[in-house]
C-alpha cells in the first residue's frame, strides 16, 4: 500500500488535538449563548475542516459569545512562524458560528491549525487556541488516497449515551487515518425528538443526553441549529473533526423525513404547526450552512448549492449529489416521461458535463439515496416511492429514467472508473449491475457500495428493483427494526486508492472497525 500516515500526525492525537477536544464544555452548551458573558470567548464545540483541495480549505468553529474568528496555521504542530488568517466576526447572526477560508497552502501536506477567539472590543483577549489538522490533496497519485463514508446520525431515538461510550464508531474511523470522511447525509434528525430514556429488548434502557432543541421536531431556526449543535456534544464525533476534514451533503432528515419541495404536511402529523416543507427547508438549509464548512454555502457562492465536484488529485475527483433539493414530488413514481426526476434537468446536465470532463482515474458518484434499493414513503398515508427504484423490474420507468440517461451518457462517452457510494437505508451492502440482467441494458456494469448508520436505528435489507440488474453479493443487516446501536449494526465503509497500480480498494466496516467484505477493483475501465 503506497499510502502512509503522516510522521507527525499520531503525535497531534495524543497531544494538542486530545487536549482541545477535552475541553471543558461550557455549562451552557446545549443552548444559545449569552451575550454578556465573563472571561474570555471558548470554543467547546471544537473545530472542523471542509472542502479540502491541493491549495485550500476551510475552517470552522462557534464561540460561546460574540467574537472575532481568528486562524493560524503551520507546517508543524509547535506553530513556528505560523501564517495568521482573520475570519470573521461571530455574531447572533450565524448562531456564533463561521468559517474561514485558507489559501494558497501547500499541495500535498500536512497543515496544522489552531482557532483563536478574540474579544472584538480588545483583539489582546483571545480564549485557549483550539487545535486540528488537515492533509492538503497531492499534486502527483504516489501517496494514495484513503477516505471513508457513512451517514445517519442520531436517529429513531438513539442519541448521545454516555454509558455506550457516545458515537464510539467515530474513534474506529480515526484510527484509519483517512484524508477525508464523506457524509452521506442525514448528519441529524432534525425530525427525531429524543427523550432521556429508551426501551432496550433486554428490559434495560438506553440513556440519551437531551436538550431542549432535541425535545421536539425542528421546525424555527433557532431548533435546527440545536440539532445540529446536538452531535458536538459528543467528544468523539469533536475529536473526529479536529483530525478528519469533511465532504458533507444532505438528505431528507436535516428537515424532515422524506421531504420534497412544495411539500404541505398534513394535518396527520400533529408534531407540526408549519405546515410548509419549503419554509421548514430553508431554515434548515440555513442551519446546515452555519454548521458546516462547505465551499458551496459560503457568502460567496451566489448559488449556495450542495451539489459540487470535490477533486482530490490525479486519482479521485468526488461527484456530490443533492437528490432532495430539485427532486419531484414523491409519488408512485411509475410516470413515463419525467424530466425533473430526482436530481432536476440542471443538476443532471452539470453532473454529466463535470464526468465528461474529470480526468481523475476513479469518480466517486456521493449519492445521498441508493439507486436500486426500493425506498418506500409512507409518511402520508399513500404508497410513495422515496428514492429511485419503485419495485418494477420492468423497463425504466419515474426517477430511473434520469438515472437510465447517466449510465447511458457514462457507456457511449467511454468515461472511466465510476463507483457509486451511498448510505440512506441503515445497513451495509454491495451491489454489482449488470446489463445481462436487467430490462434496460444500455450501460456499462458498475457497482453501489452501502454503509451506515453512524448512530441511529438499523433495518432490514432493502429489496432489490431488476430494472438496472442489481445483484446483491454482499449484506449485512438485522431482521428486525430499529435495532439501537448497543444491538450492532453500524457501519461505515472505507475506500483506499493505490498510487502505484491505481486499483481501488472498497472496505465495508462495521462499528469497531472490523471489515465485513472487501472489493477490488481495476482502473481505466468504462464498465466492472
């Protein structure tokens, strides 16, 4: 394996980087902060990295109150002739968070940071520096690349147990050292309410930290940002951020389940006193923008997408999907003609022109919904489909026409080294389609890797549509319903690029790490 940890890196860990994220949490944590506050500014929700590329990145963090976000970086961690970086000025209007931008760094290296707080009305009072780390992508393939991916966090009651250890598959994702981790959405439940206790099969119960936000389903601002304030209560997940940088998209959870723009709920849900997705939708997006550092959601950014191209030198360029935002209304999505589908004509045609284009070796396709698992929405009361596949192995029909255009845009255009990555359905699998198998057979084979939950209930395998000719050849999943994380079930999956031969490594892992299936695959194929 060409790929190695940075010299350097494991001492950050067990030093500056197990410090920061031992900090002592304000007493106020789980709730806005106070505006007149005594001391000097703290940032206990730790620090995070986004959107890392050969010369850039960007850094967040929150204050406890207003303050002046202040950045350093260095090429080691004892911080000798750091480079200083003025951020912005954290106010009530971000909820205290906000991101700096870092350019012009070197491609290719280790770049240590430290987050300072500063009184705005006197510079000279900063709080205690927060300390993380981040590799810069490689110009040249001889490193390698290693990442990992997942999703869903907190969900169906299972939140923060302080007797579980809290997220402890976050500490089994650190020890692989990867250049970055890819969230596959659901980074909350903004509609899952937890209470102080659950109900285990074995007649125990399972603890959750609560807070106030956490109480209800989101639906003001103020709840959506405490969801996501929520998961930095957990110090793994904030001791995961200080090391790992982040590519981080969206799905239905971050606002509600299942959603669809112009979506009304129903009086059947009487959780809710707005009514509108929309309204719902954009203080959640709102929310998501302030919690995580994503290029695409910055001020300068008039589009304020989710859906971006995140290239990650010679062998990786990672296509990110929002198959929430431009989707149609969720129906039994058996139509003949559907233009919009499930990524909308704008996304569809940008992600087809930017595969085109890609000369990385492999493109990673981060879809937030899995493309021949059948996902059903019964959250009205009617027989909708919430993803691709509607259970019609038949030819294409609704949402897989769009995909049924990709993977015949993908074969006739000869583009090399497609994998699809996805979480969604709360277990791990592999699926290979095969034109031999299907209905519509103009493509190429390709394979759609599974993995999560992170945190949250875990399900039984989805059944399988034939219309693209998936073949299950791995899974691991429970037979019942909502098995909590003490019960097993969480996963996460690694990939590990090669420099050297360029082959692509894909691990299914489950929540100590230990790996349950392992694929390889070849580069410069159109098809595997």
């Amino acid at each position: 394996m060409s790929h190695r940890p940075t010299p350097g890196r494991r001492s950050v860990l067990r030093g500056s980087l197990a410090a920061s994220a031992a900090l002592t949490l304000p007493a106020t944590l789980g709730a806005a902060p106070a505006l007149a506050l005594s001391g000097r500014p703290k940032a206990g929700w730790g620090v995070q990295a986004g959107d890392v590329t050969a010369d850039s990145g960007l850094v967040w963090v929150r204050s406890d109150r207003p303050a002046r976000m202040i950045v350093e970086t260095a090429a080691t961690e004892s911080f000798r002739n750091p480079r200083r970086w003025h951020g912005p000025l954290l106010g009530a209007g971000t909820d205290f968070t906000g991101t700096t931008r870092l350019h012009g760094l070197p491609a290719g290296e280790q770049v240590h940071y430290r987050v300072l707080l500063a009184d705005p009305d006197d510079p000279r009072r900063t709080g205690e520096p927060v300390r993380g780390t981040f590799r810069t992508t490689p110009l040249g393939r001889r490193r390698g690349v290693r990442f990992l991916w997942s999703g869903d966090l907190a969900g169906q009651g299972w939140g923060i147990n302080p007797d579980f250890g809290g997220y402890t598959i976050y500490r089994a994702m650190a020890k692989l050292d990867p250049d970055f981790f890819l969230c596959s959405g659901d980074n909350i439940y903004a509609d899952g309410p937890l209470s102080a206790t659950q109900a285990l099969p074995d007649g125990s119960a399972w603890r959750n930290i609560t807070t106030e936000e956490k109480s209800k389903v989101a639906e003001t601002l103020a709840e959506y940002r405490g969801n996501f304030r929520y998961n930095l209560l957990d110090e793994n997940l904030r001791r995961f951020n200080a090391q790992v940088p982040s590519i981080i998209q969206w799905d239905d959870h971050e606002v509600r389940n299942n959603w669809y723009p112009g979506e009304v709920i129903t009086s059947a849900d009487p959780r809710y006193t707005e009514k509108s997705i929309d309204v719902l939708a954009a203080r959640a997006r709102r929310a998501f923008s302030e919690y995580f550092p994503l290029s695409t959601l910055q001020p300068q950014d008039r589009h304020g997408r989710v859906y971006r191209v995140m290239r990650h030198g010679p062998l990786l360029d990672v296509f990110v999907l929002d198959m929430r935002t431009y989707r149609n209304a969720n129906s039994p999505d058996d139509q003949a003609v559907d233009p919009q589908g499930i990524l909308g004509a704008e996304q569809l045609e940008r992600l087809k022109r930017e595969l085109s284009r890609s000369r990385a070796v492999w493109k990673v396709i981060a879809a937030d919904m899995p493309i021949g698992l059948v996902v059903p929405d019964t959250t009205e009361g009617l027989p909708n489909i919430e993803a691709v596949a509607q259970g019609d192995p038949g030819a294409p029909l609704g949402r897989e026409l769009q995909i049924a255009e990709l993977l015949r845009f993908i074969k006739h255009r000869r583009i090399t080294g497609t994998v699809w990555l996805t979480a969604d359905v709360h277990h791990t699998s592999a699926q290979h389609y095969q034109p031999s198998r299907a209905a519509f057979t103009d493509f190429e084979p390709f394979w759609e890797f599974v993995s999560g939950p992170l945190n949250a209930g875990a399900f039984p395998a989805s059944a399988l549509d034939g219309t693209f000719g998936p073949e299950r050849v791995f899974v691991k999943a429970p037979t019942d319903s909502n098995v909590s994380p003490a019960g097993g079930y969480q996963f996460f999956g690694e990939v590990d690029i090669d420099g050297g031969s360029g082959e692509l490594t894909v691990r299914l892992r489950e929540q100590d790490g230990t790996v349950l299936f392992t694929q390889v695959l070849q580069p410069g194929r159109v098809g595997q």
